[in-house]
C-alpha cells in the first residue's frame, strides 16, 4: 500500500495528502467520538474538484475506503475514520461567488456556515439554514446531512436552498446536478437524492445556494414553565395558527447547565423554557409575538417575557445554541435526534422523562420544537461499564419511543454510524432494499463511507 500511497501523493499537489500520525489522530473522530473509530491510512485536503477525482480514483482502483469530512461537527458518526481508508477532508475547498441578481451563491463546500451566511449578508441577503453548531460546519456537512436548526420551523432546512451541485462519484466520475434555476423539473430529482445522503453516494464539491433577502430582525418571546407537557402544548397551539421563525425549547437540565456557565439569570426552577420568535416586519410581527405570548400564559407559564431589541433577543437565542456544550460539560453524551408529529411532542418528552428516570440517568431534553423534533442528551460517565450500558439502551429505547408515536429515528443529524441498527427497522424491508440498490448502482464497491448511513 506504501508504494500506491507514493503514486497518489505524486498526483497530488504538495502537501495534499497527510500521513503525519498526530495530525491524522485528530480525524479520526467527529463529535459523536466513537471510542471504535479507526486510524486512517491518510487525510487527503483536495482544493479543487479535480484533485477529488483523482483520489476517488484511485481509491477505487485500490479498493480503499473513503471518509468524507468537512468540519468534523457532526453527532452521528458520519465522518468516523476508519482504519486504513482515506479521510477526505474540505477543508481548503473554500471559494465563494455570489450573485446578486438570480440570488444564489456557488460555494465550495469547506466553508463554514458562518462564512456563507456573512459573505452574502454583504449584498443584503441570505442564506437561512441555522444548525445551532453553524460557527463551526462546514457547508458541505450541511449538505451530506441535510442539516436542520433554528429557523428551519419557518424556513425549512438544508435541502430547500440547495438548486444545485457538482458531486464527485466513487469512480471519480464528476457530474453537475440542477443550478441557479428556481424551477426546474427534467430528469429525476438527483440533487435530492445527494442531500442528505451522508457521503455515501458522492463527495460534493460545489453547491448553488438559494438566498434570501436579509431577515428582519424582530422580537423574541421568552417563557418558563412548570411543566413540560404545558410548554408542548403551547407549541401545537401556536404552530396551528402562526408561522413563526424560532420556536425552541429547552428543560429544566439545559436550563441549569447553560445558567451554570453563562451566569445570564434563567430561572433555574423552571422546567421548561420556550424561545420563540416572530421575524415578520411592522404590525405583523408585533401581533405574532403578542399571540405567542398569549398562548404561553394560557398554558400556565410562570413567566413570559417579550423583547424587540434584537440583541436582547439574541443573548437567549445564545442560550439555547449553548445547550449541547453546556450539558457536555456534566459527562459524555449520547445525543439523540429524534422528531414526532407535533401532537404527540408532549408525549414524547413525557416518555424520555420516565426512560430516564427507570435508567437512573440524567437525560436532558432540548427541541427544535416547532418541527417536533428534539434532542434529548443521555449524560453518562464512559468510565463507569454499567451506566454506560443503560445509557445505550435507553438511547435505543428512545428511538423506539418516538417511532411508536409516529415518529422519526432521526431528524436532522443522519444515521451516520451510531443509528444504523436502528435503520432497517425503521425504514422497513422494501424502503431499505431501495436505498441499498441506489448504493449498489452508484458505488459498487462500497468506496463511499462504508458503514454509514445505509
Ligand atoms: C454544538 C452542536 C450543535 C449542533 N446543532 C445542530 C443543529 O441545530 N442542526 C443540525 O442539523 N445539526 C446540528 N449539529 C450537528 C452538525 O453540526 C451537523 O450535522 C453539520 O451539518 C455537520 O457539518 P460538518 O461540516 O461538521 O460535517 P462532518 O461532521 O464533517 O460530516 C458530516 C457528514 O457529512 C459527510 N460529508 C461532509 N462533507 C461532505 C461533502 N463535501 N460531500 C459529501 N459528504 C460530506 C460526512 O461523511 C459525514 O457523513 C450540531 C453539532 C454540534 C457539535
């Protein structure tokens, strides 16, 4: 394998592929921190699509495995290294054009979302898909999970602002799927199809992003409650009359865990908080939030609190993007994603209160809420062998949970490594014998992130 590595770091520019040991420690594992993950034979940091080919192909001539990665975020395992594969990383693929005109912008995919977000923000637009983690993903993750966040309840997520791209396939072959055209219907919905497809189809090397206009910063709604059920069926309420751009939740574990380290005065007795949020301009939006207001003290919030400075406004939105870090810091964490219909979201919540309690494990809950889809994070300490079987079997009963409500096994972080058991049951026999003849046809020697996703 040496002398075949030799060719490719010929072929390669200067510097492209890495074999330095300490450097290649740190891509062997995403934030899902597989204790398993493997030891990569080399990273590879392509710039250009044709670099991609080029390790692609011979990749496939050699029959060695292939990890994308952009920025390592992910929770699922999705770019987990694997022992003598490649790891693909974007990291240097960073171009940018914008066009102010169609409102789209091509972009490489090592950009984070951050810098996408603030490049076109310079021309007064913008681009919505907001994962809580958007300071530190890479636009190209988005894509490979079809990434959800914050607005997404209004907005709709990753999928719905991707017109175009160019994907590099096993076989090095590049194609270019969809661009700048807002309507376009010939020939099978492929740039769906790579969406969310985790790296196991194709490496995307560029992407036509759908933009926006600038949003209007309006108000934000802040609420505790007592009850957990209560602040759920406030969300289906509102949900059912309004569309508002932010409808969050977090519990009362998230709520200390993140007072413990911002100091930011959140009521610590609460056992629950909603941050909700209205981007409508003029009386639109005054009226949204006052409604979201209403709804909440009708639902026996102990405390309701409106503000339209944006900054105020944004300091809770802080907050609740802090959630996952914060409750890190009580242990490992198991974190799941799982999503239901919106009437059964009280249920749900319920239902992971009790496996936590039946587990004697701490299980904090988080939500998108206004999509019906949550975060419940099983702390657990990797050291202690018997916690860290309950915490396991809870996180699989959780899937179960939300399944038997008609739910999802996950609803915006992809089944990566850490979900696949749950796959087939989920999908059931003919669902998944689809998605494995789609793999088959496009990668037939599994090159594409083996062991992931389906
Ligand atoms: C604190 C925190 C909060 C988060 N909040 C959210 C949230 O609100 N919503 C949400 O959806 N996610 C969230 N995430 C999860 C994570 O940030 C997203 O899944 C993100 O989309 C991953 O991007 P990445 O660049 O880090 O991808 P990586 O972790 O590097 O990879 C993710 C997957 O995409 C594949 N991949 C990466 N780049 C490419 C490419 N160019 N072509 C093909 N495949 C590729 C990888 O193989 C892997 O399967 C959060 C994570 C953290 C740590």
């Amino acid at each position: 394998m040496d002398s075949a590595l030799s060719a490719l770091i010929a072929e390669l520019p200067d510097g492209t592929v890495v074999t330095d040991p300490d450097i290649l420690g740190s891509y062997r594992q995403d934030r899902a921190a597989d204790p398993d993950a493997g030891t990569p034979l080399a990273v590879v940091r392509p710039r250009r699509t044709e670099e991609v080919q080029t390790v692609m192909r011979w990749a496939t001539a050699h029959h060695v495995p292939v990890v994308p990665r952009g920025a390592g975020t992910g929770l699922s395992g999705g770019a987990t290294a694997l022992d003598g594969g490649l790891v693909l990383s974007t990291e240097l693929m960073r171009d940018i054009a914008i066009d102010p005109v169609t409102r789209t912008a091509v972009t490489q995919p090592g950009l984070f979302n951050a810098e996408v977000k603030k490049a076109v923000a310079e021309y007064g637009l913008w681009y919505p898909p907001d994962p809580s983690s958007y300071e530190i993903c890479s636009i190209g993750g988005n894509i490979a999970t079809n990434a959800g966040g914050l607005c997404c309840v209004k907005y709709g997520v990753t999928t719905d602002y991707v017109l175009g791209v160019q994907v590099v396939l096993a076989d090095g072959t590049a194609v270019r799927l969809g661009g700048p055209r807002l309507k376009d219907v010939a020939g099978l919905s492929l740039v769906k199809l790579f969406v969310g497809s985790e790296g196991t189809l194709g490496i995307v090397t560029e992407a036509t992003l759908k933009l926006l206009p600038a949003q209007h910063r309006g108000c934000t709604v802040v609420a505790s409650f007592d009850s957990v059920a209560a602040a759920a069926d406030a969300v289906v309420e509102i949900t059912g009359r309004i569309r508002p751009s932010m409808l969050e939740f977090m519990d009362a574990v998230a709520i200390n865990a993140v007072e413990d380290k911002l100091k930011m005065g959140l009521d610590r007795n609460a056992a629950a908080m909603m941050v909700a949020a209205s981007d409508d301009r003029g009386p639109a939006g005054v009226e949204d939030t006052e409604y979201m207001a209403s709804v909440f003290t009708e639902h026996g919030a102990t405390e309701v609190f409106t503000t339209a400075d944006p900054d105020e406004g944004e300091a809770f939105v802080a907050a609740r993007r802090y959630a996952i870090p914060a409750v890190e810091a009580k242990g490992s964490l198991l974190l799941e994603d799982v999503g239901v219909p919106l009437p059964a979201l009280a249920e749900l919540v319920s239902g992971v209160e009790k496996l936590a309690e039946q587990h004697g494990l701490m299980i904090s809950v988080i939500a998108h809420a206004g999509d019906g889809n949550t975060h419940p994070l099983v702390v657990f300490d990797p050291s202690d062998a018997a916690m860290t079987e309950r915490a396991h079997t809870a996180f699989g009963e959780i899937m179960d949970l939300a399944v038997g409500l008609g739910g999802t096994i996950t609803g915006e972080h992809g089944v990566g490594r850490l979900k696949r058991p749950w796959l087939a049951g989920y999908l059931g026999p003919e669902a998944m014998e689809l998605n494995r003849r789609i793999k088959v046809a496009l990668d037939p020697d599994d090159i594409l992130n083996p062991g992931a996703g389906l």
